[in-house]
C-alpha cells in the first residue's frame, strides 16, 4: 500500500512539477539505457581479444588489436561525456539556469537601451550566451578527443594553435548563420496568425535547401582545401560512371581531409542539375599523405621464392598503404550514386521535412499552454525562443528517441540497396575489398553485440555487408 500511497501522492503535485520530473525521469531513463547498450558492447571488446574465424580472411590480428583498443577508449570516454552532460543538464534544470540565462540576457539589453519588447533581440543575445556556454564546456572534451583518444590511435593531425583557429572560426561562421536564421524564425512566428507554423515551415525548408546548396562551395571551403581533381584516369572513369546512370555531374573535388585526421569520406552535393563529388584525399591512395609520408622501408618487400618472410614482415607490407586504389574508389562512388539513383536522397528530405511540419504543427498547439514554461521557470511570460526550446528539446524527446530509432533501421535498408546497387554495376569485388580497407583505415571493430548495433548503426555490421556483397560476387 505504501508504494501505491506514494504513487498517487506524485499525482498530486502541481502539473508543472509533474511535467518537470517527467523531463529529468525520461532523461535519465535515455542515460540509463544507453549506458546499458554501451556496456553489452564495451564487453565484446573486452573479451573477443582474437580474430573470429569468420574474420581471418579479411582483417589480420594486428589490426584487429588495434581496432579493438581504439573502440575500447572511444567506449570509455563516451561513457563519462554521457554522464557529465546528463548531469550538467540536470543541474541546469533543477538550479534555473533557463530562466537565469533569460534574465541576464534582458540585463545585456537593457544596458544597450532595449527594453522588454525587443524580444527578438533578447533572444538573440540569449542564443549567443547559450552557445558561448555550451562551447565553453564542451572544449575541454573536445580538446581530449582529438589530442589523446584520436592522437593515441595514429588519427589527429592538428596542432594545438590549428585545433584552436578553427574551433573560433567554426562558432563564429555557426553564428552567422543560426542568429540571422533564428531572427527570422521568431519575426514569422510572431507576425504569421493562425498558420505561422506552416509560413515557419516553409523557411526553414528554404534556409535547409539554401544551406545545403551553398555549403561546400562558400561554407566548407572556409576550414578546408577543396581542389578539383586532376585529369585523368580516375576523373575518366568517375564520369563515365556518371554518364551511365545519368547522374548530372559537373565537378569533381578533393578535400584536403588529411591536416586534420586520417579518417576517410566521400559524398556529393547538389541539386538538379549540378551535382558534385567530394572526395577525401585520405580515401585515395595515391593522395594520401600517409603514403608519402611513409614510403616503403628497405627490405619489407616479401622474397619472391617465398622462404624467410616472417608474418611480421608480410603484415607491415599488408598494411603500409592508407586509402584505396583507383578501381575501390569507383566502387565506393558506384555505392553513393546508388543511394542518388534508388531515390534515398530525395526520401530522406520528404521524411525529414514531413517531421519538420509535424513538429511545427504540434508546437503551434502546444505554444499556448503556460503550463509548460511555469514547470521550468517561466511564471510571468512566455517568450517564443524559450517555447521553441522547451517543445522541441524537452517536449518532443520520447517521439526523437522513436524516429531516431526508425530512420536508423531505414538507413540499414538504404545501405543494403547501395550496395547492390553497386553490385550491378559490376562492382561488388571491388567494393568488397573497399569496405575492407576503409574498416582498416578507421579501425572499425568488426565484431559487435546485436542490441546495441540494431539501436546505433545506421550502416550494416561489416560482415552483413561483405556477405550479401559474397554472395553474388564476380570472380
């Protein structure tokens, strides 16, 4: 009876503490259960500690090693960045920090001549402060990431003063963008009547699509090299295969990825008909500064009657170069295009803006209720800005958790489909080899627990998609 006589005591609190604790509770209850699904995966990186059977054909013990230590220490530092902003947000939360934050952005406006209302302009200084914040105590994580997990394992090719330039320079450019962005957000919903949320629907697909065109010709190119690749063999063939499945290409980029890490990437960009290709110069073998860097020791090259090559021997030279040949990187584009030719580009941006008028449609519902900005803080006025967070991050978190989930099971779908979308182009063994390579170059651990792959990987465990790609593969 006590038990139940504590329940229904809950229910007699005012509604915007049981609102309130209902925040805290199902952030936590995310906490917990990640936590659950890090910890199933942190012990198979524990005690697989050798090569799987299935595994020997495609990946020898010293990588494996590797990999297994890189993920361990990418487990464990994401376990107590979990814990540290779980609880910093609650403390947040439970101390006022929201309602604190807005108080000392109207003090700012205030000592610059502008009263209550300019609330678009208080907004906008609270959006600065919050963002100055949250940069400020996610630098030291950051700083940790790249300079001791990332430098440990071989990947971070930053220098201290580089990391620090482009840290400034990526909040300044976020800035420019989220403050205009956000000004006018506020400005519709206030003058939009009845329907703002569908006039505030339709501006933020105009600024997605907008960003997205602009972003790696004006925005990208602000932190990295993009150069268009040179003439010849690869440029050939990368056409050739454009042409043939009518993909309207018009240039051809590589990406200086290399002065910052060792990971690789390749992607395109575009709309109608001028599509791009990026490509990483630490995907391409012959580009990449690993290779230059470290050409081949004297005397690792095998002996040609095959006598006296330890296996020490024969796996350096098995794992010298960084990157994939020519025929791999087709074979990889031959992967991405599909994803442009099934039409995944296209759904996605239908489901993700179909959610974005969801939401907008719900928040317009939701605006009015003062129940909700009383249970965190917000007793005397409702600002717009604060609705907006409260909704969307607080209100909206156990329906995000759910289409997180669902879009992560689509994009498996997708892969599957690129890859054997690839696969009829005739490219399947050399994409084979390709996802090799690259789970090489990036020490992705092979081996995974099946709860915590079905909630987190958007892409198939490598041996799903090394044997749907086996099964039918040309000799």
């Amino acid at each position: 009876m006590g038990m139940w006589a504590s329940v229904d005591a809950m229910w007699d609190f005012p509604a915007e503490k049981r609102i309130f604790g209902a925040v805290l509770l199902f952030s936590w209850t995310v906490y917990l259960w990640e936590t659950f699904l890090a910890q199933r995966q942190r012990r198979i990186y524990k005690t697989t500690t050798r090569v799987p059977v299935e595994l020997e054909q495609i990946m020898d013990s010293d990588t494996f090693e590797k990999s297994r230590l890189y993920q361990l220490d990418k487990s464990t530092f994401s376990f107590w960045s979990g814990l540290y902003s779980v609880v910093e947000s609650t403390l947040i939360l439970l101390f006022g920090g929201l309602p604190y934050l807005w108080r000392l952005s109207e003090r700012v406006c205030g000592s610059a001549g502008f009263g209550p209302e300019y609330e678009i302009i208080q907004s906008l200084v609270f959006l600065l402060l919050a963002t100055f914040y949250s940069a400020l105590t996610g630098l030291p994580w950051s700083m940790y990431n790249t300079f001791v997990i990332e430098e440990k394992h071989g990947f971070n090719h930053q220098t201290l003063e580089f990391f620090m330039k482009d840290t400034i320079k990526k909040f300044v450019v976020t800035q420019c963008i989220l403050l205009p962005v956000s000004s006018l957000l506020l400005y519709i919903i206030k003058i939009g009547g009845d329907y703002f949320f569908i006039y505030a629907w339709l501006f933020t697909l105009v600024v997605s699509l907008v960003l997205v065109t602009i972003y790696a010709d004006y925005i990208a190119p602000l932190f990295d090299k993009f150069t268009p690749l040179p003439e010849g063999k690869l440029k050939q063939e990368i056409e050739v295969m454009a042409k043939s499945i009518d993909f309207p290409l018009t240039k051809v980029y590589v990406v200086e990825g290399s002065k910052r890490s060792s990971h690789s990437n390749a992607y395109f960009y575009g709309f109608f008909k001028n599509k791009r290709i990026v490509l990483f110069d630490t995907l391409l073998e012959e580009y990449s500064v690993l290779n230059k860097d470290n050409q081949e020791e004297p005397g690792l090259e095998p002996r040609n009657d095959g006598e006296g090559d330890s296996e020490e021997i024969r796996t350096k030279v098995k794992n010298k170069k960084q990157g994939c040949k020519n025929e791999e990187v087709l074979a990889v584009l031959g992967h991405e295009l599909g994803h442009w030719k099934l039409g995944h580009t296209i759904k996605n941006i239908i489901i993700s803006q179909i959610n974005s008028f969801l939401c907008f449609f719900l928040f317009a519902v939701l605006i009015g209720q003062k129940v909700l900005f009383a249970a965190f803080g917000f007793y005397d006025s409702q600002p717009t800005l604060i609705g907006l967070l409260i909704i969307f991050q607080f209100v909206f978190s156990p329906y995000n958790e759910v289409l997180s989930f669902c879009l992560t099971v689509l994009s498996r779908r997708f892969e599957f489909q690129a890859d054997a979308f690839a696969k009829k182009l005739g490219m399947s063994k050399d994409l084979y080899s390709a996802l090799i390579k690259l789970n090489k170059d990036n020490l992705g651990f092979p081996v995974s627990d099946w709860l915590f792959s079905t909630w987190h990987y958007s892409h198939p465990p490598l041996l799903e998609r090394l044997q749907a790609l086996k099964d039918t593969k040309q000799d």
